[in-house]
C-alpha cells in the first residue's frame, strides 16, 4: 500500500517519595489528582521514540548540540518545557512501554522483560480516556505482544518493524502472532507512521477530544537511515564523549566487565565470517587495533544513529505543522519523549539496560499553551510511571488507587506539589547473557545513586540461570562525579551515605510492594554483601 506521496512533501518541512502509594483499587486519592480546569478536556498527543538519547536532542545542550540540531522537537521545549529528570523504572523497550500504560511497575503490571506478554485485560491509560469521552488511536511501535487495548484505532508493527517499506498492523484486520502479519506501505517507517497518524487525525470524530500515541521505531538499532540523510555526515568527525575510554577498574566485579561495548560493536559491523551484513555499510576493521576499532565504529554508530534522528525531528516537524493549520495548537498538550536512554559511547557503550544515567534518564518535552510556560526548564523527579497519571489528571478523569505514580500536571506549570519525591527506585530483571547487563536494582536521589547488582535470573522469562555475574554493590557521587567514573562504595568517607541509601532504598521496595522475600536465593546474595 503506498501511501500519497504529495501529501507527504506538503506537510514535510525542513510522588511523595513512596509513602502512602497503595489504597484500595478503585477510589480516588485527591491528592493525586491536579486543580480542576474551567476549559474543556484536551487533546493529548504523545510522541514517543525508541532509544532516544537527551544528549541527542539539541534543546538539552549535551555534547552534540552544535553539530546536530533537532530544531521541531526543540520548538516543543521553547514552546514548552523541558524535564531534565525524568527517569524510567526499568531501562528495556517492552517493559517501559507497560509501565507507561498502566501507572505501574514492572512487578504489577507483569512485564518485567522483553518476553513478557502484556495482559490486555488489565486496566490501561487509553481505555481510562476512552471511558471519559476521548477517541484513542494507537499507530507505530508497539511491542507488547499482545493485541492492543482500548484504542478505537489502531495500526501497528508487528515486533521490532521494519525501517524501510515497513508491514504495519491494522485494527480489525486480525492479530494472530504478533511478530507477523499486516500490510505492506511503501517508504520510510518514520515517515509512513506520520502518515498514518496523520491521517487518522483528519479522519476522527471530531466532536471528542483525541489522545493519540504517535510511536516511532527510530532510533532503535540497527539505525537504517532514510536515503535523503545519506551524505549528511560527510567530512564530519562527531566528538568523543569523555567516558569512551573510561578505565573500569573503579568498578565492581558484578559490573566491569559487561555491557555492549563499542568494541564489540565494531565487530558486528565487520561482519566477517559469516556474520550478517551490516545494512548500512560494512566497518572494514581488518588490521586495527582495539582503540582504533572503537575509535571506528563509534564514528559510524553516531552517524547512523544521527541521520535516523533527523527524520524523527523532520516528522514531529510536520505534526506540529498540522496542528498549527487545523487550529488545534492552542488545545492540544503535546509530549515527546522516548521509552527510555541510550548510550551513546558514554562508558564505551551502545544500547540502554544500566541504571547510569545516560540509559536511566528519558527526554521529556512537553507543550499546552494554556498552561505550560514557554521555554522554561523544571528539575523534578519524574518517573515513567507518572505518565498515565497526568494523562487522566489533563482529562479531569478518576486516578485509580493501584496506580503507583502521580501527575505531574502541575510540575510542568513550574508549580511542584508538596511532598514531590526527592528519591527514584529503578528495577532491570532481564538477566540474559547475551544483552551482557546483569540484572539489579537501586536508588537514586539528587546528589547519589547506590546500585545493587545481584546477577540472579529469578526464573524470569528469557532468562539465563546459568549466568553467574558476581554481586555486588556500586555508590557514585552525581555532585561530585555527574559522569559516574569513580566508584566509592568501599570509600570510608562515604560510609554514613551508604547507610542512609540502603533504609531508603528498601523503605521503596516495601512501599512499591517489590520486596524480594519470594526469591530466597536473592535474600542471601543480600546478606552476604
């Protein structure tokens, strides 16, 4: 199916803490919610990405952004606001995707993994709306195995989708398996989705307010670019993050030697002996070194990485567009973010899953003239539980009490409510080999972040029992040490500090209800460390 390519060139332009989370499902805790407004219920459009780094986004003023600039997404923040904390709970496509949906942890909402299926039974954010009025729709990546749930429209890839001529999944057509099926469209997948979003929007009832969830593949691996931005990065040497040739040894043993390092990435894009081509290009590294290898294939990744952004950038681009013509720009709040980090060289590493920062943190811009001040900036903590909370909170609709998150609806008016979390629990189950990240847990606050790395697979799905990590504990002074290169959890100095994290901590696991009792061979790792 190809879509018109005319319309495409017309639009394209260049928490407390913890305590008191849990009451009874169903009532309402009017803390949660926000002021009632006088104005109708608005529109709410969410962008969201996959793996998109903040050092990424131009509006975040990292290390790219005077050689790239992402000038669409960055007109949300000077329309808007930009979160600089906005945390997820759990570093990993699928279950990130859930947390959004329901409000809850991986440990509630039964995704812990990418090979957990998603129970479209429970209670999610879009059925909430579609109870109050709105008409949700539901177009790009999904990811959550099962067939989506309360979206009156739906169009999907199946599995990770495809980059270029990609099959997409259209409500009412059939499910079956959910990494196969759907139609084929012809041209680029960032763009086909903006399409089809778009499209629904010229074709809703437009007598409700819309939530539309606009979710694109980009820039997931393996960063197939679209032709337009082949040359984009000629001649260009993109800079080196300063933690590329970070020394390790600071580092515990359960945590120094994994992770998908830039080196080994530079051995998939060889591809020699056998291996898979790499689509956009070959790495010849015959004859390097290792520093020349990684010095290599960090040049390519960021190029790769890049280009696909810029379609992303070109696409929110045209919905912005859209909403300026059809006059709805006033009413509409509009959310970019991704489901979570991505390295982007820092440690020596691609991909997400840690607990540091560069994989732990979400970009979050969001803009609703009515009420969000332009340009401004807000250092709150939030967390990607708190998403469906504020997306009932914009439609004046019931906060159910197992939800475990709060609306942050009054934080992106620069207003933070009494008692906001001044602390973060972060949870990766996915113990795999082959991801070569350990499964932990930790806590974050505004100055520290203490990680346990327990290594144990837990009988989760996918898991690998047989992979022994080591244990043990990793403390990092973000004041002193924002790069996370100095570890000083044996530091005498920092003794008082280790204390203090560990009660707050577990006082979160209890109030989160992920107290680890049912997993006595995790209760003894405990012990001994």
């Amino acid at each position: 199916m190809e879509i018109d390519m005319q319309t495409r060139r017309q639009f394209m332009k260049t928490l407390g803490i913890g305590a008191g989370l849990f009451y009874a499902s169903g009532c309402v805790n009017p803390l949660r919610g926000g002021t009632r407004e006088s104005h109708p219920q608005p529109n709410i459009l969410f962008i969201m990405s996959d793996d998109h780094a903040c050092n990424a986004i131009s509006s975040y003023g990292g290390m790219l952004s005077q050689l790239f600039r992402t000038p669409n997404i960055d007109r949300i923040a000077k329309e808007g606001v930009r979160l600089n904390n906005c945390f997820v709970t759990n570093s990993i496509c699928t279950p990130s995707r859930a947390a959004i949906l329901t409000g809850k942890y991986s440990h509630r909402n039964g995704v812990y993994t990418l090979k957990d299926d998603f129970d479209r039974s429970q209670p999610n954010v879009a059925r909430m709306l579609q109870r109050v009025g709105y008409q949700t729709a539901m177009v790009g990546k999904w990811h959550l195995h099962t067939e989506p749930s309360g979206f009156d429209y739906y169009n999907v890839l199946p599995g990770q989708g495809r980059y270029h001529n990609p099959v997409l999944k259209e409500k009412g057509k059939g499910w079956k398996d959910h990494n196969a099926g759907g139609e084929r469209y012809e041209g680029y997948c960032t763009d086909v989705i903006t399409d089809i979003a778009l499209k629904w929007l010229d074709g809703r009832d437009k007598s409700k307010p819309f939530f539309l969830m606009c979710h694109h593949k980009a820039p997931h691996g393996l960063w197939e670019y679209a032709k337009r931005h082949e040359h984009m990065f000629d001649g260009v040497e993109i800079p080196e993050p300063a933690s590329l040739w970070e020394d390790k040894s600071h580092r515990s043993e359960a945590s120094s030697d994994y992770g998908r390092t830039i080196l080994t990435l530079g051995d998939r894009m060889n591809a020699q002996k056998g291996g898979r081509p790499w689509p956009t290009g070959r790495l010849d590294t015959t004859g390097m070194t290792d520093k020349q290898q990684i010095k290599a294939a960090y040049q390519k990744y960021m190029k790769d990485y890049l280009r696909v952004v810029a379609a992303i950038d070109e696409n929110v681009g045209r919905v912005l567009d859209y909403l300026d013509e059809k006059g709805l720009t006033d009413s509409t709040v509009v959310i970019y973010t991704s489901d979570q980090g991505q390295f982007l060289g820092e440690h020596s590493y691609y991909d997400k899953r840690w607990m540091f920062e560069e994989s732990l943190r979400m970009p979050f811009l969001a803009r609703y003239p009515k009420e969000v001040p332009g340009d401004s900036v807000n250092d709150d903590m939030v967390l990607n539980i708190d998403f469906a909370e504020t997306f009932l909170d914009y439609a004046d609709a019931a906060i159910p009490e197992d939800m475990q998150g709060r609306s942050f609806r009054s934080n992106l008016k620069g207003r933070t409510p009494a008692g906001w979390r001044e602390s973060m629990y972060y949870r990766y189950w996915m113990h795999v080999k082959q991801s070569n990240v350990p499964a932990h847990y930790g806590v974050r606050t505004k100055h520290y972040k203490l990680i346990f790395f327990y290594g144990l697979a837990l009988g989760m799905k996918g898991a690998d029992k047989d992979w022994q990590s080591g244990a043990s504990w990793e403390l990092y002074d973000l004041k002193k040490d924002p790069l996370e290169l100095h570890n000083v959890y044996d530091d005498p100095a920092y003794g008082s500090v280790v204390k203090e994290l560990k009660e707050e901590l577990f006082r979160l696991k209890k109030a989160f209800g992920d107290t680890d009792e049912k997993y006595p061979e995790l209760m003894e790792v405990r012990k001994r460390l």
